[in-house]
C-alpha cells in the first residue's frame, strides 16, 4: 500500500490528502464523516480541497475520533495540521475560524439523520450482483441535492398535551428496546385544527435520541385534491435515504419493498402528516421492529390493524386561555382577562383558532381584545360551525375572512378552485375574473389575513389544504351553482389553452399539426422556448388537473388539443408514467370524438412512452401495431409512416436490429412518397442508430452526416432538440469508427446546443464523448477536464451507471496520461468520488491513486448509445 503520508509526486502530503486517504480507508463518505465527528460536511469539503490548509487541534482531535485512527496516525495527521498552518500563516486565522464555525454548527448534529449506530451496520459481503445486498449498503443520509423530509421546527407554545406525550413516550422506549414483533404504528385523529401535526412534531423531536438513525416528516396532503400517492411518498422517502433517482423503481410494490429492506433493523421514526385514508399510506408502514410511525388524520383510520390510536380533543378552558395568553402576551391578556377568555370560548378551545385569533390580535396590536370579541360574536354563522365538529375550523377561519372586504372575500372563496399546490397571480386572476394588478394586492392583503402563505420560492402563493375546503365551502354556499360550473370551465380552459400555447414551441418547422382550438380566454404569458419549457415544468400539476378534468366533464377536443401539443415537450422531460396517463386520454378523446386517424396518431405517442420502461417493449409494439391498422383504415400515409418509425424504435430497444431496419427502411420510403421531410430524416437516424448495431458503419456515419445537415438548415431554434440528439448519434459512431477528430467536434456541439436546451443529461453524455475522444487525440488535459464536467452532469442527473462509467474512464487517464494529469486533477477527481457506496469508492480511489493490485479492472462500455429514444 503507498504510503499516505506521501502525494503522487512524491512529496509531503498536505493535511487534504492524508484526511483523504484516512476517510477512504475507512470507507466513509463526507456526510458520514461529517456526522460522526460533529463537523459540517462543507469544513471536510474545504479541508479535502486544500482551501483549509492547517486545521485547529480541536478540528484534528474530533477527526481523529470519528476515524478511530490509532496514535501513530493520529500524530501523522495532527503534524500535517500543524505543518499547514506554518506554510500559511495568513490562512491560518482563516483555517481557524473555518474550522471553529465548523465545529460550533455542527454541535447540533445533522436535522435528521445520525451516524448508523452499531446495530444498524450490515455487512458487505454480499455479491456485486446481489440486489439484496446493494440495497443494504445505501447509507441512512440526506446529501446536499438530495430530496430532503426533516421535521418542520416544533412549536414553542403546546398545551395540555403531557398526557399523549408521556403515551408516546412509553411506546417510543418499548420500540427502542424491540418488545414488538413489527413497527410501532400510532394514529393521531381528531378534528381539523385541533393540534394533530403540532403535537407529532413535538413528538418527533423529544424523540429523536430513541431514533438515531433517521427522522422524518412527510405532508401526505389527503385534503388535497391532487393527494400525494403512495408512489411518490416512497419515492421522497428513497430519495431522502440516500437512493440514487435512477435507482428507485417505477413500480409502487417494488419501492415500497426497497423502502421496508433499508428501514430493516434500522432504528427510524417516521411522521405521515394529513392522511388521507388507509389505502394511501399502507405502502409506507416499515416492518422492522426498531421502526416508528406517528400519522395523522382526520379520520380514525380503522382499517389498519394493530395500531395505537389517540384521540386529540379540544383543549380545557384554561388550556385555551394559557396559549392564547403565548401568543398576544400575559401583559396584553391581563389587561383583559374577560375578553381574553371570552375569546377562547368563541374560538371553540380550538388551537387552530386560537392560533388565528391571537395572530390577529398579535399582529394589530391596537386592537382591544374587546374588538375583537364583538367581531367574533357577530358572526351568526359561527355559532352553528362550533357546535358542529368540523365546523369548528370554519369558525376559526372565519374570524379573518370576515375581516376582508367583500371583494377580498370573492377572491379568496375562488381559489379554491384551483387544484396544484401553489399558484400565481396569473391564475388567480381566471378565477377571481379580475384584472392581475388588481388580484395581486388582494393576495397580499390574504397574506396579512393568515388566509393564504407565500411559497417558498417565486412570486406564487400557498392555499393551505385546511384553508381551501373553508374556501370551497364559501364557494359552495354564497354563489350560484351555475357560476361555480363556469369558473371551475374558465380554470380547466386556461390551463389547457396555455399548454397548447406552451408546448407549441417545442414543434419543429415543417411539422403541420392539427390547429388547436381557439381560446376562450387570455392564456399564459409565453414568448419564447424558455418560457415554455419553465412554464410546463412549473405547472405540471395544474395542466395535469386540467386535463383530467376536461376529460371527465367531456371535453374531448380541448384534450387531444393539449396531448397534440405535448408531444415534442414530453422528448425533453421524458417521465414514462406520466406520458403514459396522458396519451392515454389522448387516445380516450380520440375515440369519443370518433376520430379515428387521431386515434392512431395519440397511440404512436402512448406506444412510445411504453417504449421507455424496461421489459414493456412487446407491449409498445402491439400499441404501434394498433396505430398502424388505424392509419392504414383511413389511408394516411404519413401515419403508417410514423406507425412503421415506431414499431422499428421498439425492436431497436428490444435488440433486434434487422428487424429495426426492416420498418425504418419502409417508413422512409413512405415518408418520401408523401415529400415529408421531417419525418424521413428522423427516421433516417434511428437507422443510423441500427447500421451501427450492425456494424455497418460507412453507411450509419454517411447517413447521420446527412440527418444532422437537414436539422442545421432550421436557423429557429425548433429542431435545435432533434440537432443535439443526431449530433451525439454521430459522435458515437465516428468514435466507433476510429475518426476522433470529427468525433470530438460533433460532441462539443452537441454539448453546447444540449446546455442551451436545459437538457442535463444530454449534456453529461456529449461531455463524456467529448472526453473519450479528447482522451483518444493526445489531450490529457482537454479529456480529463470534459470528463468531471460529464461525471458531476450525471450526478446531478441521479444517473450512477454513466457516471461510473466516467469515473472509471478518469481513473485509466489519471493512471496512463503522457503528460501526466496534474496534482490537483486529481484531487479534483477524488472530490468526485463522495457519495458512491464504500466499495466502489475505494476502488476507484485505488485506481486513481495508481494502486492497480486494490482495483478491479475497468468496466468499460464496449459500445455507447445516445439519445435512442429521443427526438421524437
């Protein structure tokens, strides 16, 4: 083994590399490290990199710990410190503070995951090919960039809930200790408002020393009208474990087995806020006896077995008063104790509207709590919402919302008829049928009102779930039912029309579509490509709704509108599930309407997102099969063109080459004889593609040579997507062929155009082209410098086969360059190593250390394909 002491130019090693080479040893990564010692995963990060060049003693001894190093490596390290803080005595002070607020924000621990505890670490011994025993190695940690589920902060005011937190309690230290066979379930239920996710969080973090492994929080949104699935509950919950994207399977049943095989014997307490019913949240109950799971709902939730169940009612009287006292001060209070307690009569004991009532005193502090008792009392209709169970949150809501003026009022009750999680003003305007300069100053005043929240990030507004059934409610009883049909009508519109308008700048020239429908009313403001694509991205769940609504209130025409233009977006965002639900309605509306070439076109599209999903290629195949005979029935020959391209794509996906060239042969010859140019030279490069497979190469490269002209000539940017993708194909192929140079500078194109698309993972897989042919040229430097740009757009991308695969290719030129790669290079590189399991790092660790009798040999792929599934 090299010495660690030393670098690969053999001289003294700085603290960075020793802290390196310890970490990998031990086979930790960053964040593990940065746990164990209490230090924060950016101090380790700077001190890898050389940026902290000495770090204090402090900083050195709470390494050392972690890495239970023995006192020769101990000293070995502390001297490197010592001799980093020599070399730069004006970094010194920097290293130091540095390293101080390291440890000081730290001391906290992370949010929500600890260091896996002794019992909870399992072995490695399981084969590469094992999956069981992959998915045992995936590390309880939330990583930078990484779907994160912490519990939300606690608040500070709980009242009257000793009794049910010396309940959990009990069950907490009895799940600690394994006295159950299976996971502790407890279900927290009452009435809206009565305080169910504030005594769960509380719950959560008193906690938290019996669930060192990992605590976590997800809102499950069940009053929602778009509730989150089970699917993707567990695909938050994966993602928050450490699982890659690429990872996580498509299929509820496969992530809920992957999600209970990492929670085994793990120690985890889990807080499913806002359930909906049983049937939401039963793919998410762990097995593992170490396991908690507090849920809360509305309902008792009796379908679930072997659960402990609270039952959280209304406070005491005295109980009401203590936190509306929390809230507006004792001062405030004392001055007015009949008020204050009259005040927590007419809010029904209820710590929602408690809550409510003593934010609005809070924040008004003129007001008397007199005033506000008069505006309470003369509320008629509140008197019957607090003696009515679920009305008491309406009467909570109530004080607020009769505070606003009457045209505020309009506004916010309207809002609940639009269904994504958070809107803008835009579409708060369709609604409100107001002009939006208007809208947005009565949002604001919503704002101050407690009735709406701001998102996060952008101008968008929150309604929360509570909040829309009250507005829905108001809705319901104070306008006509013809009005709510005709805005629920303008909602669904708007959203449809502006996808339409969205998704028809992703349309190539030269594509002569059906014309949608003209629109009923102004749409979204979009202008250019960029605005699109940010548009559909940001309103998936609005146009989603939309479409599921046209297609239940029979709309069918607005529907095959919205799925026509969808198509060429859904190449750029390529979701399978999703396109499959869409063109699928698509292919619904296009039967309603008995049209039957439409029908044809909606199954291409639905055969191609099949086409995407490992395994569901025969079932692809049948779909274009479909399309094909539709097609032929109405005598479109551009159809049976487009039928003939895809039915070729599936048997290219399935391996089957020469059959591929058989249909891609056929629908060119169609295309020809229509003088559809588009159509020909899209088919023309999945024939590329398949030559290639078969080895026909002078033949592939003449072709795609001519399919990436053809898409050059557009000057407009609409076949810029379809350029791109043709350019990697080249690219492929002329490396393939041994012709590197105009390999490297179709790649560096294709890279440029796929960074200007917003296009991640094209750009990773042009930048790794471009590193495979640099590296293949003579340049070392150009190679290894397109290929951490390829290894960091993979990461990003969540796509780990591909960045290994780059990984590996650093470690061969770090090891046989000539020049050779650089010192820092190579730090570089190692940087790119956190977050792969421990084996894998230290492999590749060995490998680009040079210490080849450490590493496997190099898994190399023996043929690259590009995008064969894309440009539609």
């Amino acid at each position: 083994m090299p010495n660690a002491g030393a670098s690969a130019a053999g001289r003294p090693a700085v603290f960075g590399d020793l802290l390196i080479s310890r970490r990998r040893a031990a086979q930790l990564t960053q964040e593990e490290l940065a746990a164990r010692s209490g230090l924060s995963v950016r101090a380790i990060s700077d001190m890898e990199r050389g940026r902290a060049l000495g770090p204090q003693r402090r900083t050195v001894a709470a390494l050392t710990d972690a890495l239970e190093l023995d006192p020769a490596a101990a000293r070995e390290l502390e001297a490197a410190a010592k001799a980093g803080r020599h070399r730069s005595s004006g970094a010194a002070t920097t290293g130091s503070a540095t390293a101080g607020a390291a440890v000081s924000a730290g001391a906290e621990g992370p949010a929500t995951t600890a260091p896996p505890t002794g019992r909870s670490r399992r072995t490695s011994g399981a084969s590469a090919d094992d999956t069981a025993g992959q998915q045992s190695t995936v590390p309880l940690q939330t990583t930078e960039g990484r779907f994160r589920c912490d519990l939300p902060p606690e608040v500070g005011d709980l009242t009257e809930r000793g009794t049910e937190l010396r309940r959990l309690r009990r069950l907490a230290a009895a799940t600690a200790a394994e006295t159950h066979r299976g996971a502790t379930i407890v279900v927290l239920f009452g009435a809206p408002g009565v305080g169910k996710t504030t005594l769960a969080v509380r719950a959560g973090h008193e906690l938290a020393e019996e669930f060192p492994d990992a605590r976590f929080f997800v809102n499950m949104r069940g009053m929602d009208a778009e509730r989150l699935t089970p699917g993707q509950a567990l695909g938050r919950l994966l993602l928050a474990l450490g699982v890659e994207q690429a990872r996580i399977p498509d299929d509820t049943d496969d992530r809920a087995g992957l999600y209970r095989s990492l929670l085994h014997d793990r120690r985890v307490l889990l807080v499913l806020d806002n359930v909906g019913d049983e049937a939401q949240i039963r793919p998410l109950l762990p097995s593992g006896p170490g396991c908690m799971v507090l849920l809360t709902s509305r309902r008792v939730l009796s379908g679930l077995e072997s659960v402990h169940r609270l039952l959280l009612d209304v406070l005491s009287p005295s109980g009401a008063v203590e936190l509306l006292e929390s809230i507006i001060g004792p001062e405030r209070a004392a001055r007015e104790p009949a008020a204050t307690t009259r005040v927590a009569q007419l809010s029904g004991c209820l710590p929602l509207a408690l809550r409510i009532a003593g934010n609005r005193l809070a924040s008004r502090p003129r007001w008397s709590v007199g005033y506000l008792v008069s505006a309470l009392s003369d509320q008629r209709r509140r008197l019957t919402a607090l003696t009515a169970g679920d009305l008491q949150v309406r009467a909570a809501f109530e004080v607020s919302y009769r505070q606003c003026h009457h045209s505020v009022r309009r506004v916010f009750r309207r809002l609940s008829l639009l269904s994504g999680s958070d809107f803008d003003v835009d579409q708060a305007s369709v609604v409100a049928e107001t002009d939006p300069d208007v809208v947005e100053v009565v949002l604001e005043e919503l704002v101050d009102a407690s009735l709406l929240g701001t998102a996060p990030v952008g101008d968008r507004y929150v309604l929360h779930d509570l909040l829309r059934l009250f507005a829905g409610e108001r809705l319901a009883e104070e306008e006509a039912p013809g009005t709510v049909g005709r805005l629920a009508g303008l909602v669904t519109g708007w959203f449809l029309h502006s996808g339409v308008l969205a998704g028809g700048f992703f349309v190539p020239e030269g594509f002569d579509g059906h014309p949608a429908p003209k629109a009923p009313q102004p749409v979204a403001v979009i202008h250019s490509l960029d605005q699109a694509r940010n548009w559909l991205d940001a309103e998936q769940p609005n146009w989603l709704a939309a479409l599921r609504h046209a297609t239940d209130t029979g709309r069918h025409a607005e529907v095959l509108a919205l799925c026509r233009a969808l198509h060429w977006y859904s190449d750029v965002r390529s979701e399978s599930g999703l396109w499959q639900e869409v063109f699928a309605r698509g292919v619904t509306a296009a039967r309603a309407l008995g049209s039957r070439l439409d029908e044809a076109v909606q199954l291409n599209y639905l055969g191609w997102a099949l086409n995407r999903v490992p395994g569901k290629q025969n079932q692809a195949y049948s779909v274009h099969q479909e399309a094909l005979r539709a097609s032929r029935d109405v005598g479109d020959e551009r159809e049976e063109a487009w039928s003939l391209q895809y039915c070729g794509r599936t048997r290219l996906t399935a391996d089957r080459p020469m059959a591929a060239v058989e249909f891609f042969e056929s629908a060119m010859a169609l295309f020809r004889q229509v003088n559809y140019r588009l159509g020909e030279h899209i088919t023309a490069s999945f024939l590329g593609l398949a030559l290639r497979r078969l080895k026909r190469l002078p033949e592939a490269i003449r072709l795609l040579h001519e399919v990436t002209e053809y898409f050059r000539e557009a000057d407009d940017g609409t076949q810029d997507n379809s350029l791109a993708v043709s350019l990697m194909r080249l690219g492929d192929t002329l490396e393939i062929a041994g012709q590197f140079s105009e390999a490297y500078d179709a790649f560096r194109e294709a890279e440029a155009l796929s960074t200007r698309l917003d296009v991640p993972l094209w750009a990773a897989e042009a930048a790794f082209g471009c590193g495979r042919t640099a590296a293949e040229l003579g340049e070392p430097s150009a190679a290894h410098r397109h290929l951490v740009v390829a290894a960091s757009g993979f990461a990003a991308s969540n796509d780990d086969t591909s960045r290994n695969q780059v990984l590996r290719r650093l470690a061969t030129l770090i090891e046989t360059a000539d020049p050779p790669v650089g010192w820092t290079a190579r730090q570089d590189t190692l940087a790119l190593l956190d977050g792969l399991d421990g084996a894998a790092a230290a492999e590749l660790t060995a490998l680009i250390s040079g210490n080849r009798t450490q590493a496997a040999a190099p898994h190399e792929s023996a043929d690259v394909e590009t995008g064969e599934e894309t440009a539609s």
